[in-house]
C-alpha cells in the first residue's frame, strides 16, 4: 500500500497507460480521480480498479483550462487535498497533419502542442495552486522517448516530438522551481507500449521486425503495467527524494 491516504489525479485514466496508472494506484490505496474526456470509459475503469468505491470518475477536456481549473477545485473541495498529478492524456497528431517539419501542417502542429504540452501546463498549473499551500505533492508525467531522441522515417512526427521534449523541460523547471515548496515533479519516458494508441506500431510489420534493434531488452512493445509501476515508485514516498528526474522505460531504446 505505497500510496495509502494519498489523492491522486490522472489524466487520459479511460485507456491505456493511463488506466493501467488508475488500477495500480488504487491497488496501492491511493484515491484514485479519473479524468478523461470519455467519461464513460473512465467510468468502465473505475469499476476495474481494486478499491472502486474510492475511485472517482471525472469527464475532463484536459485542452480546456476552464475545465482543468474547476475539476481540480472540484476535487481539493472533495478530498480536503491533492497529493499526486499525472499527466498521460495526449496522443498522436497525425490526423492532423503532424509529421516532418516539411510538411506538418499548422494544424497538426497546433493541435499537437495543444493536447500534449498546453494540457500538462494547464493540469499543472491549478494542481501544484492547491499543493502549494500543503507544502507537498507529486507530479508525473509521462513524455516519450521521442522527446530525447530523434525520430527516423517509422516515428517522423514532429509536432509530437517537440510537444514530449517540451514537457520534459517544463516537468524539470517545475521540479527546481517547487523544490523548496517540498513539491516534486518527474517524467517517465516510454517506449513502444502496446496501448490502443500505438495501434498504427504494432499493425507495421516493418516496426515489429525492428523491436529487437529498437527495445532490445525484450524485443517486443513493453505494457502498460510497466509504465504504471514506474508511476507508482516516483508517486510513492520511496521516491521522496527524487525530483527532476527523466526516468526512461523503453526496453533499452535510448541506451543505445
């Protein structure tokens, strides 16, 4: 029970890696918020999760700052407190138009940035308002290893490179800013996981012939679940005195 009597936020809780955050919390007794734009799939999430009955579904457009501001004022008046934001809600920019810089669309790049880097400002911006005054918290989120290292033809987008380097560097300066506010802030950087969103991956036959080059510590696409126990760890009080950190689980990808 490393998370007991903790409140924790999780965006993108209805599929996922971030349902698989959602279960493992719970299993760890946290109290578990689910946001998700389908409130319905958050819903159906609740119901997996080990303790249900302090799992609370929420229906939250994370790209909304107005939505962002009065969910997280919905939960502190709730649960009297937040201790634990995670950020996974995002997602490819594709049907957008993202790509090489050369031909991205301006809507693909907006609308990138938008859902992965202007959604974790604005999740963190009102969650650390109300962790500032219990001089305590944790944030996590969950980047890609595509915001550190270069993406060739099979990962060629770029709006959504830029969105995942980008909230590293927002998830470090947060950390060293909030330091001595007793609030902590780190990124976890996945790999190829096989989620619904890597749909398009794991159906590439010229993807999968290159996971034992690409993830050579399996040489398949890791789990959800392997993402979650990372979460848990930097949510966790184990993890008290990391801050800052950029905590790679990509089955050896950027070790290379």
């Amino acid at each position: 029970m490393q998370l007991k009597d903790k409140v924790a936020i999780i965006t993108g809780a209805g599929s996922g890696i971030g349902a698989a955050i959602a279960r493992q919390f719970s299993q760890e007794g946290a109290t578990v918020v689910l946001w998700d734009i389908d409130l319905n799939a958050a819903e159906e999430i609740r119901q997996t999760c080990s303790f249900p009955l302090t799992a609370v579904p929420m229906q939250v457009d994370v790209t909304r700052p107005d939505q962002v501001e009065e969910a997280t004022l919905r939960v502190v008046h709730q649960f009297q407190h937040l201790d634990v934001l995670v950020n996974v809600a995002g997602g490819s920019g594709r049907r957008w138009g993202d790509g090489p810089v050369d031909s991205c669309s301006l809507e693909g790049w907006h609308k990138t940035l938008d859902l992965n880097l202007n959604s974790v400002f604005y999740c963190c911006k009102f969650a650390i308002q109300a962790m500032l005054p219990q001089r305590k918290g944790a944030v996590v989120v969950i980047s890609s290893v595509l915001g550190l290292v270069g993406g060739d033809e099979d990962f060629a987008t770029h709006a959504y490179a830029a969105s995942k380097g980008a909230a590293i560097s927002l998830t470090r300066s947060i950390a060293a800013y909030y330091a001595p506010h007793g609030i902590r802030a780190n990124v976890i950087c996945p790999g190829l996981i096989a989620t619904p969103m890597s749909q398009r991956a794991q159906q590439n036959q010229n993807i999968r012939s290159r996971l034992a080059d690409l993830q050579p510590l399996t040489a398949d696409f890791g789990q959800p679940e392997d993402v979650a126990g990372a979460a848990v760890f930097l949510a966790s009080d184990a993890a008290r005195f990391v801050t800052g950190a950029v905590l790679t689980v990509d089955g050896g990808w950027t070790a290379r």
